[in-house]
C-alpha cells in the first residue's frame, strides 16, 4: 500500500515536473564526483618540479565544434628524464547536464579519454589523474635540442549542447612533470596492472593513428558506423624500429551506447536496429591484414541505467576509459621498407556509432640504422560465434558465445641480438538476454574471459621476457519496469559489475612480478520517467565499490559507499594487513 501510494504521489506531481533530470539542492548531494580506483598518481611525499596549466576552456554549445586548442611550449626548468608524468583533468559544471565523452590528444595523439558525470547541481566538481609517463616521447620531442625547445598543440574535444539543459564545463588540463627520484613511493608506475608491464620502458617514438585533420574537424578520433567500416592512418615507421605495440582508444555512441545489454535482432519482434546482440570485438589490420583484437570492456556510462547510481561514484572505467593493447612486433617486417603502410581500426558487430583512435608506440635500435625481420607464423582464424534465441512476441531470450585462439610470431635481428616476438591469445565470451512479463522484466549476463601471453626468445631457444595476463569480466543486470498513471515510467535496477585482473612478469626465466586486480561494483535503485522520454524526472540510487590491488611488494585498498547521492564510507589503505582485515 506504502508503494502505491507513493507511485500515486509522483503520478500527480509528475505533470509539472520537467523532461529533463531534476535539480537536486546542493545540500542533498555530495557535489564532488569520485573514481575509487588506482592510488592517486600526485603524491603528497614527493610534489612534482613543475606543473603546466596547458589548455583551459569553457565547454557550452560546442557541439559540432572542433575541438578546443592551445599552445604548448615545454617548460625549460624542467629537463628530461621525468620518472613519472601525470596529466590532471579537473572540470566543474556550471548547472544540470547530460554526460559528455571528451579528450585530450597532444599533436594528435590520444592521453586520456573520459565520460563526464551527470551534474545534478550547480557546482559539481571532479578531477581525472592520469599517469602519462608511458607517452614520454611525445613530451621529450617538445624540449628540442641544445636547450631550444619547440611548440606543441594539446586539444580537447567535449560536445556539449545548452539547447535543453544549462549546464556548461569549465575545463583545466594540467601536466605535471617529475625529476629524480621518487621517495617514500611504494607504487612507482601508478598506471593499470596491464600497461605497467608492456611500457616498463616508456617508448622511443609515438605515431597517432588518427584522422588528420582533427584540429580543424571533429575531433582526431575515427567514427566506425558500422562492421564493414574499417578507417585507417597511413602510418611510416623508422627503419631500426625492434618492437612495436598498437595502443586504441575507443567508446560506444548511439544505438551502441548499451551494447552489453542487447538481444539478437533476427527473433526478436519489434527489436529495431539495437537489437544484433551483446557481441562486439575491437581489432587492427596492418595492411588489411588482421593483427589482433579485444573483446572491449563493458564501461557503463554515467547517464546509462540509472544516473543515479553513478552519482557521486563513476561506474569502473568512465572517469579513464580502457586501452586496449596489440603488440605489433611479429608483423615488423611488413612495415619496415621507409613505407607508409595503413593501420586501420575496426569493431566486429558494430553498429553506429564508435570513436577509434590509436597510438602506436615503438621501440629502435639506437646503435642500428637498420635492423631485419620476418614472419614466423600467423595464425588467426575468425573467434567462433553461435547465436541462439527464442522469442514470443517480446518474450524470450537470446544467448552469444565466442571463443577463440590467435597466435602471431616474427623475429627482429638488431644490435642485441636475434629476438623472436610469439603472441598468444585465447578468448571465451558469453552473453545472455532473457526478458520477461511482455518485456517488462529483462535480465542480461555477460562474461568475459581473455587469456594473453607475450614471450621474447633470443635465438630461439632462451626466454629473455614474458608478460601473461588473465582477465575476467562477468556483468549482471535486472531491470524492470511498471507503467503508472499519466504515461509515467516507473523503473528498478540493479546492477552487479566485476573486472579481475592478474598479471605474471618473467624476465630471464626469473619471476619478477606478480600483480592482482579485483575491481567490483554493485549498485540499486529506482527512478521515474515520462513514457518515451530517456532523461528521468526522479531517481534513487545506492552503489558499492571495492578496489584491491596487491603486488609483490605493496597493496592497495578502497572501499565506497554511496547512498542517495551522498558518500556514507570512504576507506583507503596501503596496508596489506588491512586488506587481509577487510576481506575477512
């Protein structure tokens, strides 16, 4: 009866309330946004030896914009080496707004990609740190030579539109730069697990796989309307290159803003042009030729199911989107003739629309002019897909499963030597959609499993380095929906979110490291919505946050907790003793 009657309170008020989110008074709502991720990247025990405010700007009807621009002149009191470059990203919404994808791209190659959240109050404030330093090359290019230092570009894309809601983004973009050493650091490269490992050794050189004319159009980044849409970069590279690992940047628009969440189109009555499935496989070709691919991670979007469960705490991946990683090296030997060879980027299954970009980063040979290289084997067979689904009307469910196993070898004669570069990969991904009470009812299921392996033999025979990474990524989501009086949407979720990580490092048959990542995230709540209307007139929403992280020699804990929009626990811990505590 106490639910009716509450329904019936919000079917009488619903009326007058506007289309879009309701402002929340500032008071209700804890105004800064968080990301309960990696240890902060800005220590307080070493500060950095110079910081640069490189692009401030006011983001308020820029759609169809280009992007925002400014000069970048390194700074000569601070030198090369830097053991650790951050870039912070701190923006601030002047009033309620929908969420936003923006980035920042120095000379046309990709540092960060990032979702805004959903302001719901004047004064919303929030701050993404990004540890760049595996982009040093792009920084060192810049400081010149004999103390003359050259100008770079740093720009910024972010669409937003005052047509509906108020609200505009007031932006800054600062680079911090480190010298000497790092005291009292326990987690010296603070990056994911994952790119600490393949950029041990920040790269020689970084060529942006992008659109070039990005300053003056919409943006450096690549759209992929659909599967068959494959944009490519015509990209030469020098010719004492040794290793080579395609870095791409991606994020899902439109009808796949929710892919994770799709049924199959072909039994599905009514099902339009979002319903083809949960299925999607990022990948590159090098002339065509396909060079490997990732099954992405299903980032949720801070205006997606239910904004009021982002708010004030980002979903795992928003606030810094993930990269995802192709090592190259096998294939060097097509592209070291001076060429140009194109590096196209594509999406398996896609439908419109995805924003591509890549960096490709590599290594050279600085005692060689010119180093050798050839195939061993490619073998790369299309990931195995089945599709099922039975459907009645709008009930029923489809099921997708995928799996496959890829492995790429080629070998490099530089100056240490003769190194033969094996990738392996193996990829089992399931996705299940039931729905249910005339399509009032829905549940979606998804996991997936990668398994990566990168091994660098010398002569053949001794394994100089290998890098093993396992990666799990289950997803649940219930949602169901109740129609009320005055063509309202009554709507409940929950949400339960995982991303496990291990990471195994050998060096000269020696275990060096051992790294662990569990991310997980569970969320609940209701809101209300005018009948064909995206943007809620009321919600609620509640989300817990484990963060843990351990390596060999240090461990990392965060706990959140977030009601109604206001942070109820925040616990922070580099203890290993701690973490032992709160897991018991």
């Amino acid at each position: 009866m106490r639910n009716l009657l509450t329904l019936l309170i919000f079917t009488v008020t619903f009326a007058s309330t506007a289309s879009s989110l309701l402002r929340i008074p500032a008071a209700n709502v804890t105004l800064e946004h968080l990301d309960p991720t990696l240890p902060p990247a800005l220590t307080t025990k070493t500060p950095p030896k110079c910081s640069v405010l490189v692009l401030h700007h006011v983001f308020a009807n820029t759609a169809g914009e280009p992007p925002a621009v400014s000069n970048y002149t390194h700074p000569p009191e601070c030198p090369f080496p830097w053991p650790r470059v951050v870039l912070e990203l701190t923006i601030s919404a002047s009033d309620v707004q929908k969420d936003r994808i923006a980035a920042v791209w120095l000379d046309g190659a990709e540092l960060l990609r990032t979702a805004t959240p959903v302001p719901m109050a004047p004064g919303t404030f929030w701050t993404v740190q990004k540890d760049v330093t595996r982009y040093t090359a792009l920084f060192r290019r810049l400081c010149g030579s004999s103390g003359i230092t050259t100008t770079g570009i740093v720009s910024m894309m972010l669409e937003n539109s005052n047509a509906t809601l108020p609200g505009v983004f007031a932006a800054n973009v600062t680079l911090h730069f480190y010298r000497g050493p790092l005291s009292g650091e326990r987690f010296g490269y603070v990056v994911h697990p994952t790119a600490k490992d393949l950029y041990r050794r920040p790269a020689d050189i970084i060529l942006p796989v992008s659109q070039d004319n990005g300053e003056c159009g919409a943006g450096f980044w690549f759209r992929v309307e659909n599967d068959t849409d494959i944009p490519a970069a015509a990209v030469a590279i020098p010719r004492n290159t040794q290793r080579a690992v395609l870095e791409i940047f991606a994020s899902y628009h439109a009808h796949d803003e929710s892919w994770y969440a799709n049924p199959l189109r072909s039994a599905y009555d009514g099902g339009g042009s979002f319903a083809n499935g949960g299925f999607r496989q990022i990948y590159a070709t090098v002339d065509g030729q396909f060079a490997g691919g990732h099954i992405p991670f299903p980032v949720i979007y801070p205006g997606s199911i239910n904004p009021y469960f982002w708010s004030p705490v980002a979903a795992i991946g928003a606030f810094n989107l993930p990269t995802y990683d192709l090592d190259l090296t096998p294939f060097l030997s097509y592209l070291l003739d001076g060429q140009p060879h194109e590096i196209g980027l594509g999406v398996r299954d896609s439908q419109p629309y995805w924003l591509l970009a890549g960096n490709l980063h590599l290594w050279v040979d600085e005692w060689s002019d010119l180093v050798s290289a050839g195939v061993v084997e490619i073998k790369a067979p299309p990931l195995k897909v089945n599709r099922h689904a039975e459907w009645r009307n709008s009930d029923g469910g489809s099921e997708i499963n995928a799996e496959g196993l890829v492995r790429f070898s080629g070998w490099v004669s530089s100056s240490e030597g003769n190194m033969t570069t094996t990738v392996r990969q193996k990829v089992k991904f399931r996705s299940q959609v039931e729905v249910q009470n005339r399509g009032a009812v829905s549940q979606v299921e998804m996991t997936n499993k990668e398994r990566t392996s990168i091994a660098v033999l010398k002569s053949g025979q001794q394994t100089i380095s290998r890098v093993q990474v396992f990666v799990e990524a289950p997803l649940q989501l219930q949602t169901s929906r109740v129609k009320a009086m005055g063509g309202a949407l009554f709507e409940k979720a929950r949400v339960s979110h995982q991303l496990q990580e291990v990471v195994n490092l050998n060096e000269n048959g020696q275990a060096l490291e051992v790294s662990v990542l569990m991310d997980k995230q569970e969320a609940e709540g209701s809101l209300l919505k005018r009948d064909g209307q995206s943007q809620p007139v009321w919600g609620s929403g509640s989300s817990r946050s484990s963060y843990k992280y351990r390596d060999r020699n240090s461990c990392y804990l965060r706990s959140l907790t977030a009601v109604e929009g206001i942070v109820k626990a925040d616990l922070m811990s580099a203890s290993c003793a701690s973490t032992e505590m709160a897991e018991a």
